[in-house]
C-alpha cells in the first residue's frame, strides 16, 4: 500500500514508473521522453520540498561546466547573425541541464529496494518495447494473409526508439545476467540485433558494436578502457572538422556521390557527407568564435536545394535524390559545435567532457555504464544535434537508470 507520508517510498514510486515506461513510451514517442523527464523532475523536486530534513546542493563539476559552457552562449549573442534564434535556446537549456543534473544527483537517496524493483521493471519494459515492433514485422511479412484494418505502419516511429532501446539494452542485459536468465540475456540481443537490421538503423549498429568494444576492455581494465574513450572522444569532437575538409575538398557534389553510390552506401548517408562537407566549409569561415549558438538551422545557404547526379555502371546517367544542404542540423556534434561555437566551444566540451570520461576508471564503475557512455557518443557523433529537447532528456534518463540499477551514484 502506498504510504504517502513514507519520502523513500515515493521517490521509489517516481523512478518505478519511469523505468517501467520509458522504452515502451519511446518505441511509439522520442519526443515523449521530454514530458516523461520532466515528471520525473518535478516529482522529485516536490518530494525534496517536502522533506524538510533533506539538504540538497548540486554537484559542483557538472555545474561549473554548465555554467562556462552557457556563459559562452551567451556570449555568442553579440556576434550571431540571428539573436532571436540564439536566445530561443539559452532558456530551455538551463532548465533542461538543471533538471537532469538534479535528477542524477538523487539517485544517490534512492532507497536499495528501488534498485532491484527497478531492473524488474526495465525488463518488462523492454520485453513490451521489443514485442511491438517484432509484431508489428510479423504482421508485415503475413501481410497479404491479414484484413486491411490489421495491417499497420509504425516504421516512421520506430527508429529513435531502437536508439533508446540500444543504449538501454546494457543495464537489461546485465540485469538478466545477476538473475541468471542467460537465455533471455541471448533473446533480448538477438531480438534487438534483429530489429536493427529490420529497420536499418546502421547508425545504431555501429553504437553497439562500440560498446561491446568498450564493456569488454572495462571488464579488465576500466582505467585503460576510460583512455581510449577519452581519447577517441577528443580526437572526434577536436579533429572531425579537419578530416571531412581532408576528405572532401576540392571534391564536388558529383563527386562524393560517385564516390557513395560505388561503394553503395545509403542515399542517407550519402547525403550526411554532403552535409558535413557543406558545414565544414561554413566552420572554417569563423573557426575560432562560430556563427552563434543554435544557429545551425539559420546558416547562410542551408536551404540551397541541389541535385545528385551519378553514373551507372551502364554509363547511364541518373538523378540520386535532391536535397536541400542542411534541412535542419548536421547530425555531428563535433561540427555542430564548432559550426555554432567555434574553436572555443569545442575547447570547453573537449575538457569537461574528458574530466567525466576520465571519473569511470572508478574500479567500483559497473562495465555496463561504459557501454551506455560509449552508445550515447556515438549517437552524438553520427545522428542527432546537440540541442535536440528529446534527445538531452534521453541521455539523462539513460544515465540516471542505468546509474540506479547498477547501484551507483554521482
């Protein structure tokens, strides 16, 4: 029975019911996992007014970082070519930042019954999460067999939430592993792998086979392991601006669509290229200082429309899409970044983002918050801005669970 006079007990409840929600929510619904992060805050926070013998204080790295990183943002306002754009953000951001940092800074009073309830509770989730789209593959296959009404087509939604699943499949598999379900450990990845190739969600496949990578050089060595993620999260979010210019100046539209179609890459990743190398040549117009925080959507020339055109190996030539330079954001961190922040912007993310990296090497660090660590970059580098309200509240719930259910806090 619920005791509502009992502050542990409902601070269990409000972490219960996000982790028995969130993949199932984000199967249908990403967008979802703001409301769903902001409940969790709010319920939280009530409860921490509430209890007049808690004294609560903020985490000082995460802040201090936070803090540069917005007063640089802000900073920006003076030479942005759009300050409405600009200012847009810099309120969202801080109460977004502010919420997830105090969500991760209360799981350390979450009572150690929440722990275990909630690995239950993720399983469930994620056998329902993954039973949809599976069904929903099924019906497809058979449907020839079936009534039109049954037939239905949720791809549209599907994918960012095989992301979420993706990263939170490292707590789950974990969890099924301490309950000794070794064949639901296998199901559950095989099932997730199967959804992946179903829905050709190639950048989810890289993710994981990254934290596979990384989970099984921290079952050895976590120090090392916490290296080499530093180290590649550095060289990405420092270098990825000069090794796209390497690769694709002087180079035409043409003729990295030449290049893409030969080896047969997707026309999506085809057009990712194409992106990186049109942000490229935006960054190194104002390399140091950016062009303004959030303006990647606004950049002169984004929405110049162009035409693909490649030769078959008929000497036939043919029209591979059209597209616009950059609808909306350039699926890379690293230069979205830059693009917006310039050199000093990447600086910040670059020091503070290797001073958490580093804080895993903890031998007490579950091998598992690598592999969520690991997938969450990856997704940074390869498909979503920087400023995505969802994908920001997707991370801290990730982190936050996974941080609960392997009994660790920040």
């Amino acid at each position: 029975m619920l005791n509502w006079q009992n502050k542990d007990d409902l601070r269990k409840y409000a972490f219960n019911f996000t982790t028995l929600f969130i993949l199932p929510i984000a199967i249908f619904s990403s967008k979802a996992m703001v409301p769903l992060f902001i409940l969790l805050a709010v319920a939280l926070i009530a409860l921490n007014v509430a209890d007049k013998d808690r004294k609560f204080s903020f985490p000082k790295l995460p802040v201090v970082a936070f803090l540069i990183l917005l007063l640089w943002a802000i900073a920006s306002l003076l030479w942005t070519f759009d300050s409405g754009v600009s200012r847009k953000l810099i309120l969202p951001l801080t109460a977004l930042f502010g919420l997830g940092v105090f969500i991760l800074s209360e799981i350390k009073f979450a009572p150690l019954p929440a722990h275990e309830i909630t690995e239950k509770l993720l399983i469930i989730g994620a056998a329902i999460a993954i039973a949809v789209p599976v069904f929903e593959s099924v019906i497809v296959v058979l449907g020839n067999n079936w009534p039109e009404p049954l037939i239905f087509k949720i791809e549209i939604f599907l994918k960012n939430g095989i992301v979420i699943l993706s990263i939170l499949l490292w707590p789950i598999m974990s969890a099924l592993v301490r309950r000794r379900h070794f064949l639901g450990t296998a199901v559950s990845f095989v099932l997730t792998l199967y959804l992946v190739f179903r829905f050709s969600a190639a950048a989810v496949l890289i993710a994981m086979t990254a934290s596979v990578i990384g989970i099984s050089i921290a079952h050895f060595q976590r120090k090392l392991a916490s290296i080499i993620i530093g180290g590649m999260f550095l060289i990405l979010l420092l270098g990825t601006p000069f090794l796209v210019y390497q690769f694709t100046a002087n180079k035409s539209i043409n003729e990295i669509g030449q290049f893409s179609y030969e080896l047969k890459l997707p026309n999506s990743t085809t057009h990712r290229l194409l992106i990186w190398q049109f942000v490229t040549q935006r960054i190194f117009e104002k390399p140091f200082l950016g062009w303004g925080v959030n303006t990647a959507r606004k950049i002169p020339g984004n929405g110049k429309k162009f035409t693909l055109k490649v030769d078959t190996p008929n000497n036939k030539k043919i029209i591979l899409f059209k597209e616009s330079f950059l609808p909306l954001h350039p699926h890379n961190a690293s230069l979205q970044i830059w693009l917006e922040l310039g050199a000093v912007g990447a600086i910040i993310f670059a020091v503070f983002g290797w001073i958490f990296i580093r804080k895993l090497e903890d031998d007490n660090t579950d091998p598992v918050l690598f592999g969520v660590v690991i997938s969450i970059l990856a997704f940074n580098f390869i498909s979503f801005g920087v400023w995505q309200s969802w994908w920001i509240a997707t991370q801290f719930l990730c982190l936050g669970l996974t941080l609960v259910i392997t009994r660790r806090n920040v």
